[in-house]
C-alpha cells in the first residue's frame, strides 16, 4: 500500500510480468492540484521511481501512460501551452501535444510525434494522440493522431522504436468531433 496524505493515486495498468504497477500521483497541495507524476510501483521492492512530471491540467485523462516494456519505457500524450493571443475578444491559445517516451530520467523525455494546434475552433481541438495501445508482449505501439493524419505502428527494434509507418485505416469512417478513441490490444 502506497500513502501520502497530499496526493491521489492512480492505478493505469500492470506490467506484463505482474510485478510491477504504472502509477499516477497527483500531488495536491492547500487544496489543489500542484502536479501529476508518471511513476513505476514495485510492489516487492517498494521502490517507485519517478517516470515523468506533468503540470496540472496539462496533461490528458483520455490516454493514460502506457509500459511499454520492450524499451522498459512509458509511453504517454502531453500537451505544452504555448502561448495565447487574443482574436476579437476571444481566447486564441497555440498548444503543442506530443507523444513522449521516459525511460525513467523526467529530465530526457524524448517526443516520438508532435502536432500544433492555433486557436479556439473546437473541431482543432482534437489535434492529439487520442488513443494509444502498447502490444501485450511490449514489442510495438499503434496510436492514432487526433488530426486525421492516420493511424501509426512503431515496432521496437534493438533498443529504440522503428521510424512510424501508416496503417491501412478509413478515414472516411473518422468523426474527430466524437473525441477520444479507445484502442486496445487483442493478445
């Protein structure tokens, strides 16, 4: 059992060997949220490294982290606020969502994919990975992108991920107002 009495926990998923959990703490602070860690539990050695750190409301509750454990690495959508002008009285925001990988150093977390979306019309807003799912056995990942670019396989190689390939997906079928898509793995 993990406490902490100014946070909440979060459990994504187990490993595939069952010894480990993907865990979410959102550290709350005088009555707010003041960060979400990304962190791997041992339920054995009660060692709980930290993965990544996201601010709070940047991050996106429709894709949680994911193991991924050919790279013994999480993979997990971000989104970094830009900046925000104003267009005729209205909120004009430039938000960059990403895919990132941590292998356990929240100081190198490199971007597999990025897209940028300008402004405040909704239908741009479904500019990000909005579904990701991780092979059982941790050998490749599929994510779709919120813009309609497609849908993508990455293949671990000798310690990295393959360059993205598109896989075949009708896009005619796509409706990016209905939000997130849930994908899941049939092993």
């Amino acid at each position: 059992m993990i406490t902490d009495e100014n946070a909440g926990f979060d459990i994504s998923r187990w490993t595939p060997d069952s010894q480990q959990a993907l865990i979410m703490r959102e550290a709350v602070k005088k009555g707010y949220e003041q960060y979400q860690s990304i962190e791997l539990f041992n339920a054995r050695t009660i060692k709980i490294p930290i993965y990544a750190k996201r601010s709070p409301g940047e991050y996106i509750y429709d894709s949680p982290p994911l193991w991924l454990a050919g790279l013994n690495a999480v993979v997990y959508p971000e989104r970094d606020f830009i900046s925000e002008s104003h267009k005729d009285g209205q909120p004009d925001p430039t938000i960059k969502y990403l895919l990132e990988l941590s292998r356990g150093n929240p100081a190198d977390i490199p971007s597999l994919e990025n897209a940028t979306w300008t402004g405040n019309d909704s239908s741009n807003a479904s500019k990000f990975f909005s579904s990701i799912a991780v092979k059982p056995d941790g050998g490749e990942i599929i994510y779709l992108r919120g813009d309609g670019k497609g849908l993508y396989q990455r293949e671990v190689s000798q310690g990295s991920l393959t360059s993205a390939e598109t896989l075949p997906f009708d896009l005619t079928q796509w409706d990016p107002s209905a939000g997130s898509y849930k994908m899941s793995w049939r092993p």
